[in-house]
C-alpha cells in the first residue's frame, strides 16, 4: 500500500473540519451548560454557605439566649431566694412581737388581776375593819364621847373661814323651816344654846332648831339644812374613811 500526500491532507483536513465543527456546534454549548452549571453550584453552594453562617449565627445567639436566659433564671432564683429569706424574716419578726405583746398582755392581765384581788382584800378588811370597830365603838360610846364631839364641832364652826360659812349657805338651796339636829345621846341644855348659837352665826338663819335621837349615830350629832349636812359622828366618820380608803386604791 502506497502512502498518498494528498490522501493524509484531505484527512487532516477533515480532521480539522469535524474539530472545528465540534467546537463551533457541540463544545460551546457544552461550556456554556457546564458554565451554567457551574454557576448553579456556585451559587447553591454560596446560598449553601448563607445558609449555614445563618444556622451558625442562629445557633450562637440561641446559645447566646440560652446563656442569658440561664442567668436570668439564676437571677431569678436567688431573688426569689431572697424575697423568701426577707418575708420568712419578717413573719417571724412579726410572730415575735405578737408573741412579746400578748406575753406582755397576759403580765399585765395577771398583774390586773392579782391587783384586783388584792384591792378586794384590802377593801373587805377595811369593811370588816369598820364593821369591827363599829361593834367596838358601839360598846365603848356613852355621852361622855358624845359630848367630847360635840365640843370639836363646836370649836370647827367657831373658827370656820367667813368665805367657807358664804359656801355653806349657798349649799342648802331655799331657806329651810327647821334645822334639824341628830344625836345619838340626848344633848344636854347648855350645850344646846352654844350649838344653836354657833348654828345662827354660821347659817345666818332665824329657824328653830328640832332635836331627834339616832342611836345608830354610835356617838356624836348629824345636822341637817335644808340640803346640806354637817356630821361629826362615829357612824358617818367610819364611813367616809372606808369610802375614802375605796376611792384611793
């Protein structure tokens, strides 16, 4: 077989033809797919890429939240903690005070109460005391006892303040008929007209004067004007000391 020139140039070329061909109509159009697709990848690849910085940005802040939200909730706990602490304090604070007030409620109470028992003691002596002395007077009392308290109420009005005697007679309201004498032993003459006479300077008033015996007086007179009373007697004396003795205490 016998090499031709012209043959091996007609196959180069044709060669050269079909590249040409091949690049004009096939390899162009490949490129560009494969160049449009390889952009498509790029940009899947770069929205990919966005997508994960994104998650990874997501999950940082959501670690981030979490931390803070983690410290909020310690936060949260220890002012719970200490708003428990406070108000558990302060109850008891209060239950305290409660406590010290009705323990000081229940001192004072007691004290009441045994002061009052103690005032009922003292006031039923005091009236068993009276009772007593009474019963004692009663026995010992004569006109000679009267009579020695007659002398002292004599001797009272005589020396009694004119501004005093003024305050007197503004006490009986209208003018009375009588001026009425109580005693418990019949008063004798003489000392009647010195009483009458003391009884006229002090009152200023022109009324007879009426005698009644009260053996209950034990010893001493009761004088009555009008609304006002004068007493020098056992029996009335006895009883203002133990009303005075109840006031007192």
């Amino acid at each position: 077989m016998e090499f031709s020139w012209s043959t091996f140039l007609l196959e180069i070329i044709n060669f050269l033809f079909l590249v040409w061909i091949l690049k004009r109509f096939l390899f162009k159009p490949v490129m560009a797919v494969v160049v449009q697709r390889q952009a498509g990848i790029d940009q899947r690849l770069a929205e990919s890429q966005s997508l994960n910085d994104e998650s990874v940005a997501l999950k940082e802040e959501y670690e981030h939240r979490l931390a803070n939200w983690e410290h909020e909730c310690q936060q949260a706990r220890e002012e719970l903690a200490k708003e428990m602490d406070a108000e558990r304090a302060s109850r008891l604070s209060q239950l305290m005070q409660s406590v010290e007030q009705e323990k000081e409620k229940a001192e004072i109470a007691g004290a009441r109460q045994r002061a009052e028992v103690m005032r009922e003691i003292e006031l039923q002596a005091l009236k068993q005391g009276a009772e007593f002395a009474t019963v004692l007077l009663s026995k010992a009392s004569g006109p000679e006892q009267e009579a020695r308290l007659l002398d002292i109420l004599l001797d009272d009005l005589s020396l009694l303040p004119d501004d005093s005697a003024a305050a007197l007679r503004q006490q009986w309201g209208e003018v009375p008929d009588v001026i009425v004498v109580a005693s418990a032993h019949p008063i004798a003459g003489n000392k009647r007209q010195e009483l009458e006479k003391a009884l006229m300077a002090v009152s200023h008033l022109s009324v007879p004067v009426q005698y009644e015996q009260d053996p209950g007086l034990i010893a001493g007179v009761c004088i009555t004007i009008g609304a006002w009373r004068l007493h020098a007697n056992i029996r009335d004396d006895l009883k203002e000391f133990a009303e005075f003795a109840h006031a007192t205490r």
